[in-house]
C-alpha cells in the first residue's frame, strides 16, 4: 500500500511520471522505499531545503501504521 501511495504522490509532482520507478525492500528492521525519477524531475522531488521530499516523509510516517519505513530519493546520476 505504502509503495503505490508514494509512486501516487510523486507522479503528481514530476513532468515526466512515465520515468518514476518506486520500489519497496526490506533493510533490518526496517522498510525502504526507494524513488527514482527522471533527472530533470529530481529538484521537484526534493523541493527547496528538502521541504517536498520532507512532507512525502511526513506522509508515509502517517501511512506506515507505526512500521518503521525509510524513503531515499535515488540520483540516478551520481555514479
């Protein structure tokens, strides 16, 4: 559910939603959900000091129902 409430969120926010891929893994104790969208989208992602990406934070933390649950917002452009 958390997965495709995010994928939901961030295809809202992008120019080219076609490009975001959200994935969900399990890491310890926790769940990660991890965002890549198109380079160009990756601003819009994050927003200014970090405010967007906070909020959809926010957001999943209100989902998750008490689970623990980490999203990174993946550069597909650092290598």
């Amino acid at each position: 559910m958390l997965q495709q409430a995010v994928d939901h969120l961030v295809r809202g926010i992008v120019s080219e939603p076609d490009d975001v891929l959200v994935e969900e893994r399990r890491a310890g104790r926790q769940d990660v959900i991890d965002v890549r969208v198109a380079p160009a989208d990756l601003g819009r992602v994050i927003g200014r000091s970090g405010r967007t990406a906070q909020a959809l934070r926010t957001v999943v933390d209100a989902l998750a129902d008490g689970r623990r649950v980490r999203v990174n917002i993946v550069d597909t452009d650092a290598a």
